[in-house]
C-alpha cells in the first residue's frame, strides 16, 4: 500500500450506524489522520465527537478553526460550517452557503484535501440521500489519490455512493466490515 498522510470520511443519512462500526475498529497505531466530514443538524445537546471519543481508541475532537491536523487522530467537522484543510495542514471553518443543500459539504472538503495531500489521500464516501461527495471522490481519484465507495447493496441509503460509482470507478468498493480493515491496511 502507498503512504497516506490522510483520510477523509464522507457521509449522510445512514452513515452514523456505519461510522459506528468502522471507527471503533481503527488501530491505534496509524500514521495519519481521519476526518469526518457528516451531514447532520445542529441542534445535538452532546457532541458527535464525545459520543464516538467513548467508543474509540483513537482520540476525536470536533475540528477547530486553525486546529493543526495530528496523526492518530479522528475529527469531525462541526455542523453548520464547511470545513477546509490548509497547505499548512490546518483546519479552516468555512460559513459561506450551503452546497448540495449541506454545510458542512463532502465535496468542498473532499476537493480541498485533494489539492493538499494529493496522493497520500484517501477518501471514503458512505451511505446518503444525495450526491453531495460524488464530485469530490472523482476529484480524489484525478489527483491520484485512493477512493473508496461503500457498496450500495450495503448502504441504507444508496445515492450517495451510486452517484459517485456514475463519476468515477473507485480504488475499492466495500462492504461495511470492509472498510475498517481498507483503512487498517495503509
């Protein structure tokens, strides 16, 4: 497997129960960094990074305006702004209009980590009722990064990855259990 330096995770309705299996099963010995990036409302009492901080043995954080990207680490991007991922390698909150109908969009940050990392990215896109990340797992793929579609047939909702099998053929295509050992493996 090539280096990766990152792995970005997108996903929408359907995505939270599959999050919920795959990242509890990431070792704690990688050398990189997981970002999250997922379609929710932002009206939870409790952080979506403290609910999976206390199933995981990676640390999650919830991402920070100029927070510096650590490897071992899992983030998430904070509902309601787009998050963006510096040359620098730091995080950078975006609130400018919704794309794809969401904020934060898979496809702005899937594109801005493609233009970083290059080839030592690998993206990831989940379950979901629209396209948002389609584009931005075919922008991966042209910058030579490694993409990953969660196969449809295993999906609750199957848009999401099936618009992004329309625009691009995937590194892997994976089944739920599968996934966590792609992400093992780099």
């Amino acid at each position: 497997m090539r280096r990766v330096d990152l792995v970005v995770i997108g996903g929408s309705a359907g995505s939270f129960t599959v999050l919920l299996e795959i990242l509890p099963k990431i070792r704690t010995d990688i050398d990189f960094a997981i970002v999250v990036v997922l379609h929710r409302k932002n009206n939870f009492t409790t952080s979506i990074a403290d609910v999976f901080d206390q199933k995981c043995a990676l640390p999650v954080l919830e991402c920070e305006d100029k927070d510096r990207i650590e490897k071992g680490k899992i983030y998430f991007a904070p509902a309601d702004y787009h998050l963006l991922i510096e040359k620098d390698s730091c995080f950078s909150l975006d609130y400018s209009e919704k794309v794809n109908f969401s904020r934060p969009a898979i496809d702005i940050t899937f594109k801005n980590a493609a233009d970083v990392y290059e080839s030592k990215l690998v993206g990831i896109l989940l379950s979901g009722a629209n396209a948002d990340g389609a584009e931005g797992l075919a922008y991966i793929k042209q910058k030579s990064g490694t993409t990953i579609v969660q196969n449809p047939e295993s999906a609750e909702i199957a848009t999401m990855p099936n618009e992004a099998l329309k625009l691009c053929k995937p590194s892997f295509i994976a089944n739920v259990g599968e996934i966590a050992d792609l992400i093992n493996q780099f």
